[in-house]
C-alpha cells in the first residue's frame, strides 16, 4: 500500500486536540517534524502531528491501529512492511523511527 492509498481510506485514530480522557502523552521531534501519542484512560492510542507530513500521519494511525486493537507497539518491521509500495525508503524509515521513539522504542 502506498501513503496516499491510505489517506483516501481516511485516517481514523488522529485528534486535532488534548482527548478529554487522557491518561498520558509522549511526544516526539525532529527537525520541523513532530509528533503526539495521546495514551487514554481506556487503553487506547490517538495522535497529533504538527506539520501535515503524510506519511508520518499515516504511519502513525497504523501505529495507533496495531497498538489499540492488538495492545502492542508495532515493529518498524511491519510499519515499513505495510508500506512498502511507498517509494521514498528512506524518508519512511526516518519518520518509521520518530514515530517509535514515541511509543519509548
């Protein structure tokens, strides 16, 4: 699948603000990229990015996919793996690794 398949999908684990039930938050920058895992009280994951980069955005719902119905943090393995129709190897492995030091990987 490549980043902008899933976009037309729709993204389904994003917050534009704080969630009400928020149990913690970890978060992440590099260069103008950052990223926000919101852990809610419930055991669910959500994110914020503050720049519209799609592929960090993509990678981060399906980070927050795996983690929320399988209560485990993804591998950059698989995250990588599902995309990999994606062209730009490297940028994905760059923001594949931003993401997971978010999760404390």
């Amino acid at each position: 699948m490549t980043v902008k398949e899933y976009h037309q999908q729709g993204l389904k684990y994003h917050t534009d603000s704080e969630p009400e039930n928020l149990k913690y938050f970890s978060e992440q920058s590099e260069g103008a990229h950052k990223v926000r895992l919101y852990f809610l009280k419930d055991g669910t994951c959500k994110w914020w990015t503050n720049k519209r980069c799609k592929k960090l955005m993509a990678l981060a719902d399906v980070a927050c996919y795996i983690y929320n119905t399988e209560k485990r943090i993804p591998t950059d393995t698989e995250l990588l793996e599902f995309f990999k129709d994606e062209k730009d190897k490297q940028k994905m492995q760059a923001r594949t690794e931003l993401l997971l030091k978010a999760f404390g990987i």
